[in-house]
C-alpha cells in the first residue's frame, strides 16, 4: 500500500478564535474525505493576520500533501489570505477576466453593480485554476506544485459545500487523491456508555489486530467507526465485522451509517404504513423538528402540539382536568393522556409525549428540575417512562428528544410483530 | 500596556477531524477567554497519536503562554495525551489518591466499582495540580512551568463547561492571567449582508483607527465585534460608538451582546405583557423550539402547533377547507389564517405563522421549493410576508425561523406605541 495522503485543513477567521462561529468547514471537510478513507491528518484555526496566515500555510505546505483552506476570501476588508499565500508560495496572482463577468452577470441579478472591494476576488494564481463559485461571488482556487494540491475556498458555509461536492471532489477523485469508494463503516448505538460500549466490542478488537475503532459520544449516543488504516482489513471484511458489533450490541445498536433516531422511527413507520403524532411541553417544538428534519418525514408525521400552558393541554389535546389538578403537568399520567390525546385528536396511530421541566425554573420537592415524562400511544398498548437530568435547559431538551425517540425505537421493535399484525388486520 | 497573552488551544480527538464531532469546545473557550479581553491567537485540532501530540503540544509551550487543551483524559484505549504530554514536558505524572477516592465515590452512586482503566486517570503532572470533575470521572490538569501555563480539560462537553467556569476561570483570573471585566461590544444586526454592514459602518472605521472590528455572518445576522486590541479605547468610549452604529444601521439593528432574535420578540412581548401562539408547517416545531430555548419562555409563550396535514390545519387551527382549496396550504392566504387560528385557538395576543415548502419534494410552478409564506396576527392588524429561499431542507428550516422572528421584531417595534396603547387599554 502507497503511503497515506496526508491532508491539512486551515480555517482563516478571528471569528472562530474569538466564539463567534463554530468550525462547522472542519466536520464537514473531514466528513467528506474520511467517506473515501482519507482522513484529516491536523488542522490549523488562525486569525487574520499575516504574519500568521504565512507561519500557518508554510508550515501545512511543508509538511502536508493536500493544504485546504476555509475563509479569507471575501470582499471586506480583514481578508488579506489570498495575497499571503501567493507571497509565501511565490507565485503571482493574475487577473482573470472571466471570474470578473461571472460576479458582474451574478451582482447585476440581485441588482447591484461591481464594487471595488470585489476586485481581488477576481485574482487567481500563476498556473492555478479558479473553482466556480454557485452561491457567492468568491470563486475558490486550486494550485498544484511541487507534487503538492492547495485547494482555498470561501468561508460561508452555503457557498462552501456545493463548491466542495460539485467541483472539489470530483477534482480530487479525478487526480487520483482520494478514493472512489466508501472506507468506513459506522456503528451507531444509544443507551450505553463510552466505556461500557468499548467493553462489549472487546473480543472483536482482540480479533482483528489491525482494526482501527474510534468512539464518539454525542448525548446518550455512542458511535463506534470501524476501519482499517493499513488496508489489511477489506471493506466486506469491515461490514462482516460490523455485523458482529451488531450482534454483541443487543438492543443499543441502532443502525449502520449516520441515520439518527428520528429517521430510524421514521422507517420503522413507514414500514409499518403508520402515523406519528407528537405532543410536548418542555421540549417546546424540539422532538416535532427534530423528526421533521427528516426528508419524507410528511409520510408518516401528521403534527404536533407545543403545549406550554394547561389551558392549551386541555383544548387542543383533550388532557383531562382532573389529571391536571390530581398529579400536575409535569406527571406521567399527564404524560400518557398527552399521547393518547394527540393521536386521537390528529387522526394518528402514535402519540409520542414529552413533559418535564426543563428549567431555570419550575420544579417542586417530587418533581425537580430535569425531571421529564415520556408517554406513548400505540396500536398495541400505552405506556409511561421517566427520567431525570442534570445540565442547562438546552441540555435537558436536547437529551429528552433523544430519550423519547430511543423510547419510540425500542418499543417499536420489541413489539415488532404483534404492530405488524395489528397494522395488517386493519389495512 | 504590557504584551498580551499568546493563548493557543489544542482539541485532541480524531473524531474531530472525521466529521464524527463539532468542535464546539474552541467556540466555547474563545468565547470565555475573549470575553475577558484574551482571544485565542491560534487552534491545533490533532489525532489522537503520540508522535502527532507531541508534535503539536511542544510547538504550542514553545510559542504561546496559556495552552489549553481538550479531550483525550478518558478511560478508552485511544486516550494516551496525559502521558505524551508529561513525556513531551519531561515531568513525571504523580498518582494522586484523592482522585482516587472522588472516583470511587461518583462510581458508587452509580452502582459501579473501580474499573483498571480508572487507574490513569488518578494520575497529575508532578508540581501541578487537579481540577474536580463535577459531572464525569476525569479530572482536569494544570501546570505552571517557565512563566508558561498548562491547562488539560476532559473531552466531553458537560463535563468540560462546569470545569471551566467553575475552576479554570476563576484560577486564570487570579494569577492575572485574564481581566476581570468584560472587553469588546458586539452589535447585532439583521437584513442586511457582511459588506452592506461594512459600508454602513466605514465612517465609525474612518473616525476610531485604533477600533478593531470582526463581523460574523450567520444566516440573515451578521455582527460586528467592537473592541481595541491596543487598549487606547476604553470600554467606556467603545459603548459610545456601538451607540453610534446603532444609529447609522436604523431598524437593522438587533440588539447589543448575544441575544436570539426569538429572546428580542419574547422581551418586546414581555414589556407588553403580550402571548404569543405559533403555528407553523415547513418549519416543523423549529420556530417554536428556537422560541422556547429562551429561559422564561412560559411568560409570553403559550403554544404551537405543528400541522404537517391540511387535516391538522383545519381541525386544529380552523383554518378554512375553501383557502385550502382555493389557494392550497402553502398560500399567503393560508399562512394568515394560521397565525389567526392559532391566537384564536390558544387565546393568544399575537399569532405567528410559516408555511412552505422545505423541500427536498413538494412545491409546484407557482410555489417551487423553497417557497414560504408568514403571517402575523397582532392587537393592530394583520399581516402576510412571503420569501424564497435557495439552500437544502434544514437551511429553509433554519432561514424560514430567523425570517418569522425577525419579521415579528420588526413589526414589533414599528408599532410600538399603537400596540403597547392597545395594551394598556385591554389589562
């Protein structure tokens, strides 16, 4: 095996220094590449500065075969990296008449005229070639030299990555720099532990010696990505041994790939040919977006019902009263009548229902803050769960979405066959 | 003034540099550190591999005087920073048995003994010392060393921020490491782009050389970071000439500091002593979701409802069957009728509405995808808005709610007096 690409990424920008904007370029780039099995070996985040962006690029270009760069090249005035680079390359920056056309023909339809400040965004270098920006009137660059590739590209996000997967990709892929085909595979799980995951997967890591597992834990889920850097484990070879990650995972395994919780209930419905209405209070919205975030998702999510107050519980879900007075909001009784209430009132055949407090505020001796209940209506049977969380309100609403929608998946499978008979007795 | 504080932050983690995770702790920290007038001048993401650590970790303590670094504390087998660092400083690390003792404690009331792969995390750097871990088992590290700092956090976000605040602030404030008073003024606008907001503000830029100003462009917000690197303009001088932008960016402008667009809306609503109802389609319980982050949303917020079916609009909005007919769901038509329906049917003061297409289905010639209406439903009058965006689902999403709450601000403030003399007249 020919020795490993090694790519670097820089993003320019005081802003991700200073806690304006998250480096969102680096886990979408390294996302990108790691698909076709090259990985970022480092990345840089550096001010707009000179001196800094020349130190910065020429210790990348040093030592890395692939440099991509993120930001720096828009119209105001803090954006000096394109002149930087050129210098610390020593190559020239030429005028390219043609980039000029493309923002004019791009400003004059939004009905605006060429400004001197989009001048040098009309430059590319000596030898280079410019990428088409669809998006923004920046276009990205590409040199290659001295067995080298720099690839710049502009920093907002919605120009970046149609640049990144129209033009960029495909460049590389054609110069033979990354791969055609997929290099992972990932196994998703929820319910378990960091350690208590890596427990589990033991005998397979004793097994297979030159299998590479990385875990990444992300609320109450854990990722677990099996590859091979030395290339001595095939990908049929990952995927079976994927299989058997599955198999020792038991219930917590979730899926192959990056489907979240939402889209996995998602199928598990369609499959099913059923309809999911949602009801919430603390999550205020929150479960609703997050499985309407999923493409489709009118298929089978019919809608859901923020209710913030009493008043809105009783109106718009039908919760009785005397639950209300009885237990509160913020009980699994009201929960339960919060699912019932919402497939019933919008014609579905699951309710899902959040309710807790997520704070600052609220809470009393029985019920503290972070204290949710989850409740479910099915075809098959009604039930309750509850939990409670430490951490912030964004927090607390972030892991109950996930509690409710692992909640929905674990049900839906156990009951498996008796939903599907219970679906096709009805159809 | 004395020479500022070279601060570089280093985030070990391969998973960052695959697209597994955000690297949401840099944000976080450089967002603490400038806020007290200290930016990071520079970010290494790394592997988790000890020639790439120690690579990286004696190029930051050659360089800079406070180096923070997180991740790679954890029990898993992939986390060996703690031991390349010590070796990278030629420092032994120490066993310290009362990190023993806090683990076994925070283990036991989970049900859990000491597992062997605790054991390195009881470890610290030899003259150094511990932070307490409130929410997980790996202790924080810092060393003082040749008038240089160290400070190593644990990876996992909830574990890193309470440390944070808790201990490594206070601790760099009193060894004067950073100030104790805020440093910069951030002004947030809305409406207009990056370079418009430049154009605007080039007479505040011609007039204060010494002023440094960072924009940040996120979605229909850009702001703009007001502050003075070379410490001639005092805090004082710096709130007179945000006052001044303020004034030369007229309705454009937002706020001062970090507050939501939807926190705007809740304080105007909030000043009125207004409700508010939300109903919405395309948009998915996003709107609400964004609405109800702001702590204390249950004040002004008393629902939503999310209605992904005609079905659910009438039912539950009483949206009438002859506009859906007519005009169809994703109408101007329509959206007024929901922003009504939903004040009507959770009697609310105000009603705000979204309706579109998100894609990537839907949408037809006269309302392609990307198509979305809004309406407004107030004490004063009635009002629909329609826009069209470009971009894939979860950036309609995300654009349609900062449109609807900016939008709202903005009516909000036009009608100030009609709608707060309407309010007195009715409480």
């Amino acid at each position: 095996m020919s020795k490993p690409l090694s790519v670097e990424v820089i993003n320019f920008g005081d802003e991700l220094l200073v806690g304006i904007r998250q480096n969102t370029h680096l886990t979408y780039i390294g996302e990108q590449l790691s698909q076709y099995g090259v990985p970022i070996c480092r990345c840089q985040v550096i001010r707009d500065e000179a001196v800094e962006i020349r130190r910065a690029f020429r210790e990348a270009w040093e030592r890395s075969d692939l440099v991509i760069t993120t930001g720096g090249l828009g119209p105001t005035s803090d954006d000096m990296t394109r002149e930087t680079v050129a210098e610390a390359l020593g190559v020239d920056l030429v005028f390219e008449s043609e980039v000029e056309l493309t923002i004019k023909d791009r400003l004059s339809v939004l009905g605006r005229s060429l400004a001197p400040h989009h001048a040098k965004q009309c430059f590319r270098f000596q030898g280079g070639e410019c990428f088409h920006n669809e998006r923004g009137t920046a276009p990205g660059l590409i040199l290659a030299a001295a067995g080298k590739t720099l690839v710049m590209l502009p920093g907002p996000t919605h120009e970046l990555k149609p640049m990144f997967e129209n033009y960029v990709l495909p460049r590389l892929q054609r110069e033979g720099l990354i791969g055609e085909d997929e290099a992972y595979v990932q196994v998703r799980t929820c319910g378990l532990g960091e350690s208590s995951v890596e427990q589990l997967l033991k005998p397979l890591m004793a097994e297979h010696d030159a299998l590479d597992v990385a875990f990444c834990v992300h609320y109450s889920m854990v990722d677990v990505r099996l590859s091979c850097r030395d290339g001595s484990i095939c990908m049929q070879q990952l995927k079976v041994i994927a299989q058997e990650a599955r198999h020792l995972l038991g219930d917590d395994f979730v899926c192959f790939g990056h489907c979240s919780l939402a889209r996995v209930v998602y199928h598990e419905l369609r499959a099913l040919d059923r309809k999911l209405a949602i009801a919430e209070s603390c999550t205020g919205g929150a479960l609703s977006s997050e499985f309407t975030d999923v493409p489709g998702a009118s298929e089978v999510f019919v809608g859901g019902i923020v209710c913030y107050t009493n008043d809105v519980k009783v109106t718009q879900l039908g919760v009785p009263e005397s639950i209300l007075e009885q237990h509160g909001a913020v009980s699994p009784e009201c929960a339960i009548a919060m699912a019932s209430g919402a497939a019933e009132r919008m014609c579905s055949d699951y309710g899902l229902s959040v309710t807790g407090f997520a704070g600052p505020d609220g809470g009393n001796s029985s019920h503290p803050v972070g204290t949710i209940h989850f409740g479910y209506h099915s075809p098959v049977g009604v039930w309750c769960k509850s939990v409670r969380y430490t951490g912030g309100r964004l927090d607390v609403k972030a892991r109950a979405v996930q509690t409710a929608l692992d909640w929905m998946r674990r049900k839906l499978r156990k009951y498996k066959m008796e939903e599907f008979l219970s679906s096709e007795a009805e159809h």
